[in-house]
C-alpha cells in the first residue's frame, strides 16, 4: 500500500531529482533547498497527484513530514464531505 509519504517522495524524486533514500519525514526542507516558494509549487504538485484543494500554504513547514501530515489532512477532509450527488432523490 502506497503511503501519503510516499507519493511525497515520487514527486520530490521527480520534480527535485533528489535521491530517494534522502527523503524521510524528519528531512529539513532547507536541507533539501527547498522554500517557502518551493513548497507551494510542491503543494500544487500533490494537489494533483491526491486530487485535493491546499486551503492554506501559508502554513509552517519545516519537515518532509510536516507536508505529508497536512496533505493527509486535506485527503481526510475530502473524504468527510458529502458527495455531490448524496442525498438526492430519483
């Protein structure tokens, strides 16, 4: 079973062509050059890979596992929402 981690590190891999075996949740986003700029560009980037909507990339990110915790957050809110088409009637 693939992990929100894990599609974080895809991206990272592919996008920053960073060693794989570098990326753990406690890795500094500033040990792997990336910014506050960069970490929107990542978030854009996952928003598509985990079809969810960032509501705040405003936020403090320090750690791989700082972006993984939050895009879990967001998949989760997803999930917790009606459905369009709930609750009609034929």
């Amino acid at each position: 079973m693939t992990t929100t981690f894990d599609g974080l590190r895809e991206v990272i891999v592919r996008d920053y062509e960073l060693p794989p075996e570098k990326l753990v949740p406690d890795t500094l986003l500033k040990d792997i050059d990336i910014d506050s700029l960069g970490v929107i560009e990542l978030i854009f980037s996952l928003e598509e890979k985990f079809d969810i909507t960032a509501t705040d990339t405003a936020q403090e990110f320090n750690t791989l596992g700082d972006v993984a915790d939050y895009i879990d957050r967001l998949i989760a809110e997803r999930k917790a929402r009606p459905s369009a088409g709930a609750g009609m009637r034929e």
